[in-house]
C-alpha cells in the first residue's frame, strides 16, 4: 500500500486540521441552516449558534489530541493511505462520541445513543468533505521532495541497536566521530542539520561501506557524492570541499587519498 506524503503529518497540516476543518464544520452548520440540523441543534431552544460554537470547540479539542501528539513523534512515523483514513475516521468517531455527551447532558429529552446516532450523522454529513480536501490539497502541493527507494535509505542505530535515524543516502554530508559518540552532518531540506548518536566508528563501518559512503579519515566518514573538489596546502594538508558551501572542508588522510580521488 502507498504510503502518504511526510507532510500529511507536518505542523502545517496539522494546524489546517485543528484551525481549518472545525471553522468549516460552524461555517456550515451557520450557513447551510438543514432542517434536521437546526431541529437537533435548538432542541425546541433558540440555541443554534451556542450549540454549534460549543460542538466546534470539542471538535478543536478532538483534534488537538489527536494532532499534536502524533506531529510530535512524525519523523518516526508514515502512515499509508488505509491507516491515514482510518485514522481521521476514528477522529470524526470519537468527536461525535463526546458532541453526543454534550447534547444529553444538556437536554435531558436526549438518550445518549439517540444523540450519539445524529451526532455520527451530522459529523460525516459535514466533515468528510473537508478531510479529502485538505489531505488531497497537502499531497498536491506539499510532496515528499522525492520518493526514495527502501535500499537508499540509511537507517542509523545506536549502540544498543535501537533505530534513531534514517535519512536517504544523498543528503548525507559526512560522519564525524567524538569520543563515543558520531556526530551526522546531513540536509534536511537546505538546512544542516546534526545527529549525535552514541555509536563508534566501527560499529558502523558496514553500514556506511553498503551505501557508498567511505572512511577519509581516521575520525571521519565522507559521501563522495557531495564532495566537490580535493584540496592540499602548502603544508600538504588534504581536505576535502563540499558542494554545500556553508559546510566546513572535511580532513582527508594521506592512506584514503587515493580512493576517494577515484571516486571523484
């Protein structure tokens, strides 16, 4: 199955989904003015505008629960299409379970269930709509930058073998090493940015070597897909230039000279 966009989960979405969908779903009910909607709404009682503020206030609250949390923790989650949909589904489920709380313990006329049944009716009836949209529209206009093939994805774990990062092979800068840990130097966009991960050296030589990424130094590894140029000074000192000009020259070894020059 097709798994969606990374930015169906980005803070954008997440605040078109908390701030966009709950003014459309009062924007409707206030605009549209349904028969059955005004009914289930007033209850008898000139109470439609405070009722429709009210269910779109726990209809925020829904979905900052549901939104923020997951945000939070996106980097390490994709969900496909199915999981996606069932998802804002469980979303519009568990609004109409607390709207239909609402309406029962303000009109005592109201059996939760009866209430729960229009509650279920009037959430799909208006938010379906903006729920296809909004992800259809993000999917559009805000892809993933490219869809990168499982075999070009690193995946960095630390040393008790836990999975801390996974970026794709050309955004890679270099590795640096310190102490016990490893410092990733990679683009995020045209950001750098920095991971420090407890790991040594060694312990992911392999990993590094399978995704063409190679030692140029005692304490660095280096992608030569993002080296520019070799240079070496007057003192005979070889560093390597980046194609990202804001990245220092990476130290390049005598002993892995030759190899990375070939690579170039």
């Amino acid at each position: 199955m097709k798994k969606t966009p990374a930015s169906l989960l980005s803070v954008v979405s997440m605040l078109l989904h908390v701030i966009a969908i709950p003014v459309f779903y009062l924007g409707f009910i206030l605009v549209y003015q349904s028969q059955w909607i005004n009914l289930f709404l007033n209850a008898g009682r000139q109470m439609l505008v405070f009722n429709a503020l009210m269910l779109t206030c726990i209809l925020i609250g829904v979905l900052c629960a549901s939104r923020i949390p997951v945000t939070a923790v996106r980097k390490h989650l994709r969900f496909t299409w199915w999981q996606y949909a069932l998802w804002s589904l469980a979303e519009i489920v568990g609004f109409s379970c607390f709207a239909a709380l609402y309406m029962a313990l303000i009109y005592g006329n109201y059996g939760y269930f009866p209430a729960l049944g229009q509650c279920l009716r009037l959430s799909f009836a208006v938010l379906i709509y903006p729920y296809i949209v909004f992800a259809l529209l993000i999917a559009i206009l805000r892809p993933d930058k490219e869809d990168v093939a499982e075999e070009n994805l690193i995946r960095f774990a630390d040393n008790t073998g836990r999975l801390k990062l996974v970026i794709a092979n050309d955004v890679l800068l270099y590795i640096e090493a310190q102490e016990n840990y490893i410092h990733i130097h990679y683009l995020d966009g045209e950001q750098i940015k920095e991971y420090s991960l407890r790991q040594s050296m060694r312990g992911i030589e392999e990993l590094a070597e399978k995704h063409g990424i190679i030692r140029c130094q005692r304490s660095y590894f280096v992608n030569p897909r993002r080296v520019k140029v070799l240079r070496r000074d007057k003192e005979g000192i070889i560093q390597a230039e980046l194609d990202v000009s804001s990245v220092r020259p990476v130290p390049v070894s005598p002993k892995y000279y030759e190899e990375l020059s070939r690579l170039l």
